[in-house]
C-alpha cells in the first residue's frame, strides 16, 4: 500500500513538472511575412528577428545598427509601421526646441522614431527633468536654479 502511494505521488510530481516545464507557444508567421521581412532587410538572413503577435498583426523585433527596432506587419505582409530606437543627433530640430523650451535643463533618456506606411514620421521622447533645488531643515524651498 505505502509503494503504491509513493509511486502515485512520484508520477503526479512528474507529471506536473513535465506540464510547466513545455516551452511557450512559438509564433506561427506567414511565410509572405517573413518574405516581405527579408525583402526589406536583406541582413535578417544572418540577424536573428523575434516575432510575436500584436491583435492579427505580426510584431518582427531585430537590432539595426545596434539599435533596437521592430516591424510590424498585417498577415498579408504589408508593413503598418516601423519603430527603432534612434540617437538624440537625429531627432529634429523644432522637436529639439520643444523640449529645451518646456525645460532647459531636460535630459533624453530614449527616442523613438515611428514611420507609418505612407512614410510619416512620428516621435517618441522620454526625457527626464533635471532640477537643482536647496532646501532648509525644514524642507521648505531656500532656492531653485
């Protein structure tokens, strides 16, 4: 009797573990997908690229130039928009200025530059503002810079 119970509890924790040890679902990609990816970056051939699913469309996640970037695709292959990171150099200039005239002392963390299907330009600044304060004791404000 004492066998049989640990021979069931054995096959239980075995089982159990085989359950939470399978690998997450891969992605299912169309291959017209993947095609229209390689046809627009060639180096995806030798560049790793991570899909995912993003409603019905296909989300593909690559590095350009050491950058991150990322595709994202309808299922019949046509490109709905493109994200990468990019360097605050190429950020333009009146976006330049709009964030030195909310705060001067502001300080980019990342940028991000979307480009839909017709070829508009979008930008994604996460910027962090930099505040030099002297306090009293008492933690009221004694000057600001």
């Amino acid at each position: 009797m004492f066998k049989k119970i640990v021979f069931i509890l054995i096959t239980g924790l075995f089982v159990t573990v085989s359950l939470f040890a399978q690998d997450s679902k891969e992605v299912v990609v169309p291959k017209r997908v993947k095609n229209r990816m390689l046809a627009l970056y060639p180096q995806t051939q030798e560049v790793p690229v991570t899909w995912s699913k993003d409603g019905a469309n296909y989300m593909g996640s690559l590095t350009i130039m050491e950058k991150p970037a990322g595709i994202l695709f309808d299922s019949t292959g046509k490109v709905l928009y493109t994200e990468k990171r990019i360097h605050q150099t190429y950020l333009p200039k009146p976006i330049l200025a709009q964030l030195k005239a909310q705060d001067p002392n502001y300080a980019v963390k990342e940028i991000y530059e979307y480009t839909d299907a017709a070829g508009k330009k979008t930008y994604k600044t996460i910027c962090q503002m930099v505040i030099t304060a002297k306090y009293n004791e008492d933690g009221t404000l004694v000057k600001e810079k």
